[in-house]
C-alpha cells in the first residue's frame, strides 16, 4: 500500500511539474513567424519566414493578375509604399499610422527578400524612435483594410501603392481614394 501512495505522489508531482512548464516555461514563436505561413498558400507567392526571436524580417513575393510580383510581409499580407515618403524618412504618423502600420524590426534587425525579391531592404528612424523598414529606398506599411492574404485593397488609396519587387505598382491616381 505504501508503495501505491509513493507512486501516486510521484505522478501528481510529475503532473505538477509538468502542468508548471507547460503554462509558464514554454516559449513560442513570435506572432510574425506564425502568421507568415499563411502568405505561401497565397498563389504565385514564394516562402520564406520570419526569423524567431525577431532579429530579422523576411519579405516575401506574391502574384496578382492585375498587379503582378508584390511584397507580402510577415504578417503574410501586402506591403505598401507611400508617395510623400523619401528615402530617409516617413510622412505616415499619428492617424495615418494606424490606418498604415508601418513594417518595424529591432533596433540593430534587418530585412531581407526570400526568392524573387532581389531588390535593396534597408531601415530608417522614424520620428517616433521605431525603425521601419525600406525596399528600394521606399518606407514600407501595411494597410489596416487588408484583412487575409492577397489583400490588396490599399492600392492607389491616399498616395499608397502596392510595394512591387522592382517597386511601386502604378503611378497615384489625382483623384485618390479616402483612406483614413
């Protein structure tokens, strides 16, 4: 009997232990990694992930019949760029801003294109602190309308195009779509 209540005393330990590191020691990969695996089921789009622990970004490219190769971030949807912006700083803040997240990394992060995404990533500071990152010189957003992958529903709204692998999609309409 004695040796029944040993064991049964070593399994709820056991239990404990483990119900212990389950819900607390367990680490999980970013949001970012996670939910860029729902870009590749996009068509024509090649795969690629963000690196766990944050320390870069992935880019990655998809295809539309009627915009062609476009970046999808690692939130697995379309990355935008912004006409008022320059290579060294965004016009996108406060409301904007949110109606446009900017792509942010890590102080000291990096981004980098998977297959079929040859251009030039680099950051810039924004205004606030966070560093964005740019493709070809362009600040990168993505665009709070875009709900699932291939999204592109911010194309042409308030002077923001969709990031293209060799850049903006198509040139800003004069009558632009209200966007935020």
């Amino acid at each position: 009997m004695s040796s029944l209540r040993s064991v049964s005393a070593i399994l709820v330990i056991a239990g404990l232990a483990a119900a212990c590191t389950s819900s607390g020691g367990a680490t999980t990969a970013p949001t970012q990694a996670a939910s860029s695996q729902a870009a590749p089921s996009q068509a024509g789009s090649s795969q690629a992930a963000a690196s766990v622990g944050g320390a870069a970004v992935v880019v990655i490219s998809g295809t539309s019949a009627t915009l062609g190769t476009y970046l999808i971030g690692p939130k697995g949807l379309a990355l935008y760029t912004h006409a008022g912006d320059s290579p060294s700083s965004s016009t996108c803040t406060g409301s904007c801003a949110v109606a446009w997240p900017p792509l942010l990394v890590p102080a000291g992060a990096q981004a980098s294109g998977d297959t079929g995404v040859t251009g030039a990533f680099g950051t810039l500071t924004r205004a606030d602190g966070t560093i964005q990152v740019t493709y070809l010189g362009n600040p990168l957003y993505y665009w709070k309308g875009d709900t699932k992958a291939g999204d592109t529903t911010g194309e042409d709204v308030n002077g923001f195009l969709v990031a293209g692998v060799a850049g903006p999609i198509s040139a800003p309409d004069s009558s632009l779509k209200p966007g935020y």
